[in-house]
C-alpha cells in the first residue's frame, strides 16, 4: 500500500508540474498523463545545457552557440493569443552561464534569426513569449526559408494542434558538413539543414511525421520535405520520442501517413 501511494504522489506532481497549463486530468488518467508529459523530449547526455523554459526546453550548444535541439508541448488552448504585442526583441538568457550567441552576431550576417519554438506557439503568457526570443531558441535561418517552407510548417503543427488537441513537437539544427560556415566574432555555426519531428496523439495511440529541410530558399511542397522519424534519427544521430521506448510504442516512428494528416 506504501509503495502504491508514494507512486500516486509521484504521478500526481508530475501531472501539474507545467507552468500555466489548463489541462484538466481525471485520476485515471494521473501515470498515462505523466509518463507523457515529458514525450517530446529526445534522449539526450548528461554534458548536455538541458534548460526548461515555462513553453519549450532547449538543449543549447556553448560551443556552435546555436541550440542542439528545443522541444515542446502544443496544446489547442495555447493558440488563444493572451499576448499580443508584435515586438521581436532579442537577447541572451542571462541566467545560463556559458558562451551565447548575441545580436551583434547576427548584425548585418545576412541570416535571419530563427525561432525553433515559434514566437507564435508561445502567446499564451507574455513569460513564454519573451523567453521564445532567447538566443537559446535561436538559429542562423535563410530569410526565403524562414518566412516560406519553415513558416508554413510551423503554421500546419499549429492546425494539428487544433485538430486533435494538443501534439509533441522536437526541431534543431542540422550541422551537417558545415557548408554555410559561422557568423559574427563569436563564430556562431550556421546549420546546413533544420528538422522538425511532430508526434500526435490520434485514436489511442499516436501518429509521428519528420520533415528536413535544407537551410536556403528553394520552395517545395511539405510532402517533399517528409520522412519517417526513424529515418530523421538515423540522419542526426539522437533518439527522439525518447518516451515512446519506455511505452513499448517505439514502432510508431517507422510509419509516416501522409494522407491521415493531409500533408500535400
């Protein structure tokens, strides 16, 4: 009986330990929905910077000064705006010690500073927004692609999100061969290449979709961009879904279903 109440508490904690969520659990829901909380974070090492913002986590890399990998909750009321300004003003997290990119790196470097965690995914306190500007949740993006393929992206995560309620999104950079070099005095690695792994809960289970693409501006249908997570792994070395083992689940990420998620 000790040993049956002390798990309950432990499930419990977990349970309400995200900052500022609505989400009403019922108590036979407590061990499904704490063993999920957490689903969208990728095995990572213990050498790892592994910060928890109050939307997203990011895993960032003192040394490419750009994120390893960030990692989020999507839920459907998260996308009612509770903060509205239009204000994109970037900065350090001055509470994590180590190397960070900064403005004056990205100055005049000719690449956008792109969002991993979009700002728009993180409306729903002026906390999680302001925090989505980190340099932390920030890399060297190509303009066309930030603003065309990658947005349209992020705004098709955004509709899933609505349609079955919440999803599980991990993205980053892919350094690959290093092609684009680094920007500004602090050699701020630009990737080759960004990915993005979606899982959403579907009937039960779950449906996983990755997407790549490449850090320049061609354009070309979501479709074109798709793979199977197990495929995204191979190409970056990480096990993402980390969860997904512990739930004996792990076959989800060697299907992709285009047509369930109408990606055209």
């Amino acid at each position: 009986m000790k040993k049956i109440l002390v798990t309950l508490a432990v499930c419990l904690v977990f349970a309400g330990c995200r900052f500022g969520r609505n989400d009403v659990t019922t108590a036979s829901q407590v061990r499904v929905e704490a063993t999920c909380q957490k689903i969208e974070l990728p095995s990572h090492s213990t050498d790892e910077d592994i910060i928890t913002y109050s939307g997203f986590t990011s895993s960032y890399n003192h040394e490419t000064l750009i994120p390893n990998w960030v990692a989020y909750e999507l839920t459907a009321e998260e996308l009612e705006p509770v903060y509205t300004s239009q204000s994109s003003t970037f900065s350090m997290d001055f509470d994590v010690k180590g190397r960070q990119a900064s403005r004056e790196d990205y100055s005049r470097s000719g690449w956008d500073k792109g969002h991993m965690a979009p700002k728009a995914d993180m409306r729903w306190s002026e906390k999680s927004y302001w925090e989505s500007h980190y340099f932390t949740n920030i890399c060297p993006q190509d303009h066309e692609l930030n603003a065309g393929d990658w947005n349209t992206l992020e705004k098709q995560v955004r509709s899933w999100a609505r349609k079955y309620g919440k999803v599980y999104v991990v993205c980053g950079p892919i350094i690959g061969d290093g092609t684009n070099g680094t920007i500004g005095k602090k050699r701020v690695q630009v990737p080759d290449a960004f990915f993005k792994a979606i899982l959403v809960p579907n009937d039960g289970s779950y449906t996983a979709i990755a997407f790549i693409m490449c850090n320049n501006g061609q354009h070309h249908k979501l479709s074109e961009y798709a793979c199977t997570v197990d495929e995204l792994e191979a190409r970056i070395g990480r096990n993402l879904f980390a969860a997904l083992d512990e739930m004996g689940q792990e076959s989800i990420e060697s299907q992709m279903d285009l047509s369930t998620l109408r990606v055209k």
